[in-house]
C-alpha cells in the first residue's frame, strides 16, 4: 500500500508524540491487515501510548491478533479491545511491559479472554480463585499454560496501578501456593500408594513464606512428613520424600511451555545434605540442638501452604517458642554481626552498582534490619511476628522501635526497589536481580514506574536517591529509637521502653545494656549544640561500635572524649564534617584499652583521625627535629623531657590508630591486605619514635648538666629489637652506651660524666607521670648486669677480644647506633663487625654452643604452665625459632653475603633466600610465621594495654585479638587452630635447618 507523503508525515509526528521510539516500523505494524478495522481508532493509540513501551505493545498486539483462529476470532478481539476500556489498559499494558507474556498469549491466542473479566471481586483474588483457575490442569504442561494465564492476571492489574507492589507480591504469593496445591496433588494422584502412607505438610518459606513474593524467583520450601496409622516410619518418610520430589520436578523442569519456578528445599535442617523430609519430632530436635542463628531468621517466614495443613500449623506452632528465644542464644551477637557485614565481595565487580537485591542499600538492607529487630523485639510484642517485611516494618513503627519517620521513609524505598524489581523481571520473567544498562530497557522500566518526561533520567535519580536513604537507615533503623528513648525529645511519641532498648543492646553486643543507656542519656539528653550533633552522630558511631569485638569500651570512650572535647568547636566540627574521622574514632575506641588510654591522656589528638595523612607514621628525622626543639625551649631537663613525652605519646597513638584502621578497614577503605607491611610500619614507627625519644632525652640531660659539650663523646646503640627496627607497643628499648673522653679531658671525670648522663637518662624516662614510661635495658652489655653501664670503644674492644662469647657475637648482629656522637657510633659499629660477621663463618663448636643455648632457654625460660603452641615469643615456631634460625645463618655467612648484613629479621632471611642459603619454600614459610607472631603480639599489647606474648584467656578480649587479624566474628577458634598450623610448620623448618634435624 502507498502512503501519500502527508499522511506518512502526520502519523510519524503523531507515533513520535505518543511515546514510540521507532514510528517508521510502528507504521507498517498499524498498516498491517489485521489492524485494518482498528488502524484510525484514536483510543487505540492513545492506550499504546500510555504503555511502557508502545512499540512492544503494538508488535505484541499484532502477533495476538494474527494467531486467532479465524476472522470471527479476530473481529471479536478487536472490538472488544476498542470498546472495553478495562481490557484495553490490561493487555495493551501487558504487552508494552512484558515480551514473555507476549510470548505466551500468541501460543494461547485465546487467554486474552481471562483479562476481560472486570468485577470487583476480580480485583484482589485469593488462594481459592487461583485454585479454580488451575483446576483443569491435568498434568505439568496444562499446569503451566494454566499458572501462566493466571500469572497473565496479576501482572495486568499490577501494570494498570489496580493493585500496589504489595497486594501484587501478595497475589503471586497465593498462586504460588494454590500452583504447589495442585502440583502436590498430582504427585499424589500418580502414586497413590505413597500417598495413603503419609501425612506430606508443604512449609512455604522466603518471600513465598512471607507472602511476597516476585514474578520469578525460586520457591523455598520445607517439607514435614507423618506416617498414616499402622505405616512404618522409615516407609512413610521413603513415600513422602517420593512425593516431595514428584511434586518439585512438576514445578521445575522444563518442557515446551518452560517452567513455572524452582522449588528450592535448602532452607531444610543439614540444607542439601540433610533429608528432604523430616517427621517433625526429627526438626524440632534439630532447631533445638544444631540450628543456626540464621535459621531461626528464616522460620520468620514459615507458612503452611500445602498438603496436611493441620501437620503444616503443628509444625510452625513447635517451632515458634525456638525463633522468639533466638535472640537469647549464645552465639546470637556473633552470628549478627557475621551476617551485617556485606556480601558485596561475592558480586562481580562489574555489577556492584546494579545489584538491586544484595548491593548497597539494596533489598536485602532492609529486610535483615526488620528480621532483626523482629527477633530481638517480638519475644515480648507478638504485633511483630509477621512474614512480611512491609507489615512487620509498619509494627515496628507503631511500637516504637523504630523511629515513625524512617519507617515511613524505608517503606517508600522498600515499595519502590520492589516495584523496580517486578519490572525488570516482569519483561522476559527471568530471575534477575540487576538494572539493566540498556537504555530502551531503562525507558520501559521507567515509563512503567510513571515517568513519563525523561523516563531513563528520572529512572537513575529515584533509585539513588531511595538506596540512598535504605543505606542511611539501615545503621540508624537499630539505634535512634535508642536515642529517642533516653533523650525524650518529643513527648507523646511511641517509643521504646527501658527494658526494650536493654534487650536491643544486648542483641548488638553490649555486654552491659544499663551503663550504655546511661552513656546514651548524657550523650543525647538536653538542647544543646553538643547534644544535637551528637544525637546526629550515635546512630552510626553504635554500629561501628558493635560491629567490633567490645562495644561497652567504644561507647565509654566516646563519651570520655566527648566530655573532655565537647565544648571544643573544632571537635564536633572535625566529627559531623570528617567522614572518616567518626568512623576512624569509632574503630580505635572499640578494638582495645591502648589507643583509648593513650587518646584520652591527650584528647586533642583526635584530630590526626580527620587527616587524610594523619596516621601516616612521621620518620625518624622528622620527630628529632621536633623534639629537639622543644628541647632547646625548654626552661630544664625535667620540663624537656616532658615534653619529649608528650609527643612520644601522641606519636604512639597515630601509630596505634593507624595499625588497628589499617588492619580493621572502614567502609571507605579496605584492610591492609598484607600482614608484613602491617607489623613493618609499627616496628619502623616505634623504632624512630624511641630513637627520637631517647636523642631528646640524652641532649637534654647534656644541656642542663654541662651547658652544649660533654667532656666526652657519647653514642647509644640500639640493640635487640630496637636495632632491629623491629620494637612492638609495649617494648622496652635494649641499648648500649659507649664514650670517648674528649681529647684533653681527663679519663676518670669523663668516666662519671657518661655514668652520670646514663643515670639521668633513665630516670627521667621512667618519672611518673600521664605518659607511658620508656624503660632502658642494658643487660646485653659485657659482663651482663655486673658491668659498668658505660664503657669506653678502647673497653669494648679489651672486652670482645679477650671474653666475648658467642651468644655475644650473637647479639651484637642487632648493634646499630640510635643516639648521639654520630662518628663514635659509625666506630663501634667497625668494633664489632668482624665479631658479628666473623671470616670464614662459625666453626663447629661455636655452632654447638648456641643450639645449646636455644635449647636451654626453651627448656628455662618458658613459663610454666604456658602452652608452647601458642606462645608468640618463645613458643613452637614463634619469634626466638625463627630469629635464633636466621641470625645463624647470618654469623655463618654475613662475612661473604653482603645482603645479610643487617638488624632486621625479613631482610636478613629474604637475603638469605635470594643467596640460596635457604629454600624459598622454607623461607616463606618463617617469614609468615614470624609476621603473624609479631602481629599477636602487637595485638595482646592493643587490646590489654599492657605486653604479652600468649593469646588472652577472656573472650572479649580474645575475640578482639582475632579481630585485628582479620577473623570474622565467632572465629576465633579457627585463629588459634591457623596460628598453631602455621607456627607448626615453621618449627619443622627450624628443626630442619637451625638444629640439623
């Protein structure tokens, strides 16, 4: 057919104008024959107009309208298409939403009737209507022609705004269940033998459970048998499981109609690995002595829908005493926060940002935050305990526990991403939880959601802004009705009452609920600036807290500072403008007695936590500089070394904050992925901080007893752990002292000068005070405590040569100045170096000598009663196994390796390996070992406050030590059992290599 050019011209403007993205192809499907009675029906094309999609309802239009049977068939459709309005909206909306149901309707050219129907009755079906409208299927195929047909229903109500994203999760719910009725019933119908055996319950469960359910989404499903009287057991279990099974496949396979949905029975107690059926005497034993936390979350949803629903009611009445007392459990607070932290990891990087279940502010945010505080809030309020998570939500609201305002908010971003959800898998009903990049996709789905003016940008702007608001409340849902209750701001609100924010606290981990509602109320109470911003802040500063091993220690920290700061205006700015610094505060506050100890000494170091570089340990020359400074301002020594102090302390809680951040990560910012880097920083960092310390402290003493010159000069050698750059917290420093009178000064004077400046040293580093002592160990010096404190180079160099024995040699390996005469220290680092690096190597005897005395201290020196496997520092493959390893390998060869020259452990081993005096294997193999017991360590002296060198025995504090090594709530066992696999076989090297095994 022609068209003339003028007519083509308007009806392209028009197509254009009414939504159309490509008017040129819709004009051949209206100029098709089978349109011709319909073509200039000016409702027709204002009804594929208001579409989502015109395009698609046209060409579905065309293809239903093609496959009638006949010309009467079509002639009937197509008036009763331009003159039922009703239908009109139905199928067309159906058709510009849905390619599948499209799909479905040009096979079964004559469902379309089942859309026609306009009662009020029609409007909200229940179980009962979708039974009957199932009843003729007499086998899987017509089952699924059937499901499709009612399926076909629902999804023109829930287009056409008939029903809300509620009722429509509602419906589908209910032909699920009416789908699974007559499913079973013609499993039973097949053998009719296993089912006169048994009582068959089906439990719906999930969204089907919970009645709301999506278009396509698998059916989870328990099954609970009984045997029929005068049956065995174990026979009646074998008929029920026959059953049970037919039942699945009927509504999972595949044939040439597709399938309905899977059922999916893995919720069931052992989940794949357990039976499918059980009696329920058989579940009930297993939720009372095996089930898992989130176990009980998942029977929150548990409906009888099919078979004996007499046995279906037994089964949830048993059950429900067992979910309301889950909160009570043991492992109840671990197994939350296990299941809080976000399984964003296991999405494909690529689809993070589309996810719309599992992603940030997706679905699952909301309903774990309601299924949570169902548990903990519906063993006392049975208003709580439904399945659905938009009525459960408006209880919570209602009692209180919940604020009204951000249940009202969560319920709109609820009803929107599940509305976005039923769109997208609504087109081909596939299972999907992802937003598509395709914009056509994008402009169905908008259009469909009513945004009509720029449907793809609008799009984009709703579901930011509604994920936006579920990862704002999602925090904030379980804490500000906290707040709300002990601030009492708004008189004549529901809120909750004492006993029920006890309970919630205990359920997030506070070990204490009384004292925190106490913190809370001097946090939150009153109208000040500082309470408001802080009412402003609790809600996320408590979840960061209890998402650590002690929230008690977070909050009553928080509020020390806040006390100690709260009229400060640069803190309450630095706090609410900052991103990082609350949450870097919370994570320091929580993870030990450290960090806070040495925070609240000196608050207005919180401010490192807002800057961006402010956990950056600060280098050797940097702090020298400062120091000596303060020390040239000072009015004595005493004031000097104070100060000294002072940014010792301060220094040592930016290396604390930075190491607990770095090994916990924010939300911002993973954790360091590498343990070494970790423990490295921190031994680096105390290393310069003590250098620093002790060159302040010795220029001081200097100055206030003989003005800018000794009479003689004067070095102090860092020895130990602190040569070796490897100090922990709590670390004393292991030193040297070494002077040469000055040319003319005379020896004895010299002598009392040095011994003097020792003496001062030391007791000014240890004065009482609000700062940590330094304590200085000089017992590796010649002749051990029984020699003098100081010595000439000409006295060490006597000593050496005539006396030194080989454990000597042995820790002179970790000799390097630290302090003082630069050219002094330079000279006796040449004294020593032909003892520590001796040519040709160790002879035998020398060898001999020292795996005696590494024996020997074993035996000795371990406490008694320790468990050698879990001792960090003297214990089975722990720091002295692989030191005592390594620095053998550097007496014997550092005369002719040249790499093996140095005070540290992992570059002297590292060297080792590179010069092939050591397998890689083996090397790794210590290097991971010796990390991993620094870092236990680091972590004992974090958490307690005070050194040690086995694993807590309190579970608090152990759980927190786990914690800084990067295991999940509730796995500290599997932390003890991977640091005694790893130090075990580390010993094996030791054995191998340092005894010659």
């Amino acid at each position: 057919m022609t068209v003339p050019q003028g007519r083509r011209s308007s009806t392209f403007t028009r197509l254009l104008r009414h939504g159309f993205t490509d008017p040129s192809a819709a004009e051949r499907l209206l100029d098709d024959p089978a349109l011709s009675a319909v073509r200039d029906d000016p409702l027709l094309l204002d009804a594929l107009g208001a579409t989502a999609d015109p395009d698609l309802a046209l060409l579905g239009l065309v293809r239903l309208v093609e496959a009638q049977d006949d010309d009467l068939g079509r002639r009937e459709l197509l008036d009763t298409l331009v003159t039922a309005k009703p239908l009109r909206d139905r199928l067309l909306g159906v058709l510009g939403a849905s390619e599948a149901l499209a799909d479905h309707l040009a096979r079964h050219p004559l469902d379309w009737r089942a859309l026609v129907t306009y009662e009020s009755a029609d409007l909200h079906p229940g179980v009962a209507d979708f039974e009957r409208g199932l009843a003729d299927a007499a086998d899987p195929e017509s089952l699924r022609v059937a499901y499709r047909r009612c399926l076909l229903s629902i999804a023109a109500r829930d287009v056409c705004g008939t029903t809300d994203v509620a009722e429509a999760a509602a419906e589908l719910a209910d032909l699920a269940t009416a789908t699974l009725r007559a499913a079973l019933a013609q499993a039973r119908a097949a053998a009719p033998g296993d089912a006169a055996q048994c009582r068959l319950a089906v439990i719906a469960m999930g969204k089907c459970g919970g009645h709301e359910l999506n278009y396509v989404s698998d059916v989870d499903v328990i099954f609970v048998a009984e045997a029929t009287e005068g049956t065995d057991e174990d026979k009646a279990m074998r008929a029920a499981t026959r059953l049970a099974s037919h039942m699945m496949r009927i509504c999972s396979e595949t044939n040439v109609e597709g399938t309905i949905w899977p059922v999916d029975a893995n919720l069931r107690p052992e989940g794949r690995n357990g039976p499918l059926v059980r009696t329920l005497s058989s579940h009930l034993a297993y939720y009372q002595r095996w089930a898992k936390t989130w176990e009980f979350q998942a029977l929150l949803k548990a409906r009888p829908v099919a078979g004996d629903l007499a046995l279906g009611e037994e089964y949830v009445d048993a059950l429900a005493p067992l979910v309301w007392q889950a909160a009570e459990r043991e492992n109840f607070v671990p197994d939350v926060q296990k299941m809080r932290r976000r399984v964003v990891e296991n999405i494909p990087a690529g689809e993070v940002d589309r996810e719309l279940k599992l992603g940030p502010g997706g679905l699952r945010d909301v309903e774990f935050a309601v299924q949570m505080l169902q548990l903990v809030h519906g063993r006392s309020d049975r208003s709580l305990r439904s399945g659905s998570t938009l009525v459960a939500l408006q209880a919570l609201g209602a009692g209180g526990y919940v604020g009204r305002v951000d249940a009202a908010q969560l319920d709109d971003a609820y009803r929107f991403l599940r509305s976005l959800e039923h769109r997208i898998q609504l087109y081909k009903l596939r299972r999907t939880h992802l937003v598509p990049e395709d914009d056509a996709d994008l402009r169905r789905i908008g259009r469909s959601l009513g945004m009509r003016t720029e449907p793809i940008t609008e799009l984009g702007r709703a579901w930011k802004r509604h994920t936006s608001v579920v990862r704002r409340l999602h925090e904030k849902l379980f804490y500000r009705p906290l707040l709300d209750a002990v601030a009492q701001l708004a008189p004549g609100e529901a809120r909750l009452s004492t006993e029920a924010a006890r309970e919630r606290l205990v359920a997030l981990g506070y070990a204490d609920p009384s004292a925190a509602l106490r913190h809370l109320e001097a946090l939150a109470s009153g109208v000040t600036r500082k309470a408001a911003i802080q009412r402003t802040l609790l809600p996320v500063l408590l979840g960061w807290f209890a998402d650590s091993a002690d929230p008690d220690a977070g909050l009553l920290g928080f509020r020390k500072v806040s006390d100690a700061l709260g009229k400060t205006p640069w803190y309450l700015r630095l706090l609410r403008d900052e991103g990082a610094a609350a949450e870097n505060l919370a994570r320091v506050l929580s993870a030990g007695r450290l960090a806070p100890d040495l925070l609240l000494r000196a608050p207005e170091a919180v401010a490192l936590l807002g800057d961006s570089g402010g956990l950056e340990p600060r280098g050797r020359a940097h702090l020298e500089q400062e120091i000596l400074a303060a020390v040239r301002r000072a009015d004595g020594a005493e004031q000097a070394v104070t100060v000294a102090r002072g940014v010792r302390r301060r220094e040592m809680f930016r290396t604390a904050a930075g190491d607990l951040i770095g090994s916990y990560g924010t939300e911002d910012s993973p954790a360091e992925a590498d343990p070494g880097t970790l423990v490295d920083r921190v031994g680096d960092a105390v290393s310069d901080l003590t250098a620093a310390t002790i060159a302040g402290t010795l220029r001081a003493v200097v100055r206030e007893g003989w003005g800018d010159t000794l009479p003689t000069r004067f070095a102090v050698i860092g020895m130990g752990r602190f040569g070796g750059h490897e100090l922990s917290y709590g670390s004393d420093a292991d030193v040297l002292f070494v002077h040469e009178p000055r040319e003319g000064a005379d020896e004895q004077e010299a002598a009392k000068a040095a011994a003097k400046v020792v003496a001062e040293m030391r007791r000014l580093l240890q004065l009482p005070s609000a700062d940590p002592p330094l304590l200085i160990d000089a017992d590796l010096r010649p002749e051990g405590r029984s020699g003098p404190l100081v010595r000439t180079l000409r006295s060490y160099e006597a000593y050496y040569r005539r006396w030194s024995l080989v454990w000597e040699s042995q820790a002179l390996l970790r000799a390097e100045p630290v302090a003082g005469d630069e050219e002094l220290g330079r000279a006796f680092v040449e004294l020593v170096d032909p003892l520590r690096y001796p040519a040709e190597g160790l002879g035998e005897d020398a060898v001999r000598e020292i795996r005696r005395l590494k024996a020997r201290m074993e035996a000795e020196r371990m406490p008694r009663g320790a468990d050698p496997t879990l001792n960090a520092k003297l214990g089975r493959g722990g720091l002295s196994d692989v030191e005592w390893t390594v620095q053998l390998l550097q007496l014997e060869h550092g005369w002719a390796e040249p790499g093996l020259r140095t005070t540290r452990t992992r570059q002297a081993l590292a060297a080792a390996c590179a010069a092939e005096l050591i397998p890689a294997q083996d090397a790794a193999t210590l290097d991971e070992a010796w990390v991993l017991a620094a870092r236990v360590r680091n972590a004992v002296m974090l958490v307690r406050g005070r050194a040690g060198d086995t694993f807590p025995s309190d579970g608090r504090e152990l759980a927190a030590v786990a914690r800084y090594l990067g295991y999940d709530p509730g796995h500290v066992g599997e932390m003890l059992d991977d640091y005694r696999r790893i130090t075990r076989r580390a010993r094996a090297v030791v054995e191998e290599r340092f005894y010659g095994a």
